[in-house]
C-alpha cells in the first residue's frame, strides 16, 4: 500500500458472500485498485501502470473463473446471466483501458473510477444472489488457477 494516500475503494463487511476463499479474492481486487490509484496519485510510468492493470486483469479473471466454478457447482441458477456479467466487465476493461504511452491520466482514472463502481455494485448485489445457495456445496472452496 502506499503511504498517505486514503483508500479509494473501501472493503465493508455488508460486501462478504460468506466463504472467505472468495472475501479474499474481492479483497484482493480492492487493494489492487487501490494501489492502482495511489501508483497514478504519485506519478507512475507507463511500465508501472500496464504492469499493475495486467495485474488487476489476472485477478480478475481468477476470481471469475473460481466463481462460476463455485455457482455451477452449488447450483445456482442465474449462472448464464452472472457470467454475462462478467464477461461484460472484461469487455469494458479492454475498452477503457489507455492506450499506450499514455498521453494523460485522465483515462486511467476514467478507468479507475469504472473498476471502483462495477466491483462496489457487483460485490454488492450481483454476488449476494449466490450466498443461500452456497450452503448446497459438498466441498471447500478453492481458488482456480494461477500460481501466484
Ligand atoms: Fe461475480
Ligand atoms: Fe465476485
């Protein structure tokens, strides 16, 4: 985390589906951001900047990817819909991302303002549809892919 720069996105307690594999992966996307935005704060380059949004996408994708395991095997039943969603984000994401050089920071905090919206809301809403369902699940949950 870097210093002096307060949170951008704020983790809060009504966010957890209750099943800390996947709090800790929303978790992880928030201080991604927020890093992500205390890096343009302080005047990142441009290697700085891809490196850490490539990161966030990784992220991402884990997550989802560990998600929809988790929703098709609980089985809950607005998955299609949920993975839409999802699959939307990454669009958007790819949209907004800047391209490179960078000629300002105004896109990256356009882009910065868009993952702090859709992760609020998403975390928010979208994924507390799941939680009853996950009392259905004969196993823990384990996050899918990447290895670090
Ligand atoms: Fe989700
Ligand atoms: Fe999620």
């Amino acid at each position: 985390m870097s210093s002096g720069v307060p949170p951008y996105i704020v983790w809060k307690s009504e966010y957890s589906v209750r099943e800390p594999t996947l709090d800790a992966q929303h978790q992880e996307i928030f201080q991604i951001i927020n890093t992500l935005y205390g890096q343009i704060r302080s005047g990142v380059t441009d290697e700085e900047f891809y490196e850490l949004v490539e990161k966030a996408k990784g992220f991402a994708d884990r997550h989802f990817r560990t998600e929809e395991r988790v929703m098709y095997d609980c089985g809950f039943p607005e998955l299609d819909n949920h993975e839409r969603a999802h699959r939307r984000y990454v669009e958007k994401v790819v949209a907004l991302t800047p391209t490179k050089p960078r000629d300002s920071d105004e896109r990256a905090y356009d882009l910065l303002s868009f993952l702090k919206q859709w992760w609020k809301n998403h975390v928010k809403r979208m994924d507390q549809k799941y939680v009853s369902y996950l009392q259905h699940l004969h196993h823990p949950v384990k996050a899918v892919g990447g290895d670090d």
